[in-house]
C-alpha cells in the first residue's frame, strides 16, 4: 500500500457500524483489506459507499472485489510511488469515546523515527521474532513492535488475544519481542496459576497502556 503511494487507515473492528461509515468517509477511504468473516458486517455499515464495492478479502468471499492473492500477483517491485517525509503514512483514528472518532495523521518520517527508536533501544535485529496479540488498530501493536520487527528485518507473528493461545505460541514459537497491557499480564498468570512454562526466548515484553502493579505478586 505504501510502495503504491497511498496512506493506511487500520479500523478498529470493535467499532460500532456508524462509526466504521465515518471513518470511511471521514478519510475517503478507497479500499479496504478485510477477513471474509467481516464482509458482510462492512457491506452493511458502508452501503453506498465507493468502499463498499472495493473490499479485498484475504480469503475468498461473495461481495468482494478481489482476494489478496489476486491482489498481489497484480504487483510488481518496480512499482513504486515517491513520497515525501511528509506526506502522510498512517491516519490513526481515537477510540471516539468523546464523540466521533478522530483522525491523528502521522508522516512517513514521523512513523520512520518511531521505528528507528524502537530499533535502537530495544536492539532488534533480523533475528528478532514478535508475537503480536495487541491490535493493529493502535499505535502500540503497529508502531511499536510490528513494524520496528519489520524495518529491522525481523519476523511477525500476528494473533487475537488468546491466552491459552498466546502461551502455546510463546513456547512453540519461540518469539523474542512481545507487548502486553496488565490486564493481559493478569489473565497470565491466571492461566498458570502457579505451574510455570518455559518463556526463555522473550528478551524484551513491552508493558502499556495503564498502570502495573507491585512485581512481587508475580513470583
């Protein structure tokens, strides 16, 4: 999408319908990427928007334009739009708590730095492997650790918070870069309840998004 000139707009899937249409048309949103699942529910709230006749599914689905697939194989690496430092890269839109959600724009340089710094403090480097469970819609699952991973050459895994999941993953997979809120952090430790597994390959678990309780409850 980038390497085409255009700018990212991730929606928050747990957005209510009408709030879904104003991000579409409050960004003028041309296509959407989106899971066969959630075709019909954007067919719905988008209706007789351009966007609604332009969903790409990553799987096969009635009402769609196109797969991703099909999409990629129309791609060529020597298909590439020039964009300034300052044209935006990503429109990040709020939670919408006080009203409609609004749209934070943020340049390519500005969402670049975000990435070197990550880089840099955390040392990733194409060994790295994150296992992703925070949302893409925000800046923690995107701009922390996706795509510093990424731009250092490393491996994402993406998934919806599970724990069971998450856990079963961090030992099979062996990620070395994660990112949890608390609450996550609790349903952990929940899960364990006191029988310990195998974390060794995590070198780095970013913790956000409200405040963390004293460790000592976690030994």
């Amino acid at each position: 999408m980038w390497q085409a000139g255009g700018t990212l707009v991730p929606y928050n899937y747990l957005f209510h319908p009408s709030a879904l249409r104003h991000t579409t048309e409050d960004a003028g949103v041309q296509w959407i990427i989106t899971t066969a699942a959630d075709v019909p529910r954007l067919k719905e709230a988008l209706a007789g928007l351009p966007a609604a006749d332009r969903l790409v599914s990553l799987e096969p689905a009635d009402g769609t334009a196109a797969t991703w697939a099909e999409v990629m194989q129309c791609v060529s690496d020597d298909d590439t739009t020039p964009r300034l430092d300052t044209d935006d890269a990503i429109l990040m839109y709020t939670s919408g708590s006080t009203g409609h959600p609004k749209g934070v724009r943020q340049t390519h340089r500005n969402s670049t730095a975000v990435a070197e710094a990550a880089i840099d403090i955390w040392s990733l480097t194409d060994l790295d492997h994150a296992l992703v469970c925070t949302p893409l819609f925000h800046v923690g699952g995107l701009q922390l650790i996706s795509l510093p991973t990424l731009l250092a050459g490393g491996q994402v895994t993406l998934r919806r918070w599970s724990v069971r999941e998450y856990l079963d993953d961090a030992v099979r997979l062996r990620p070395t870069f994660t990112a949890l809120v608390p609450a996550m952090m609790i349903d952990i430790i929940n899960e364990l309840d006191g029988t310990p597994r195998p974390l060794d390959s995590i070198r780095i678990c970013a913790i956000g998004g409200s405040a963390l309780r004293s460790i000592d409850w976690m030994r």
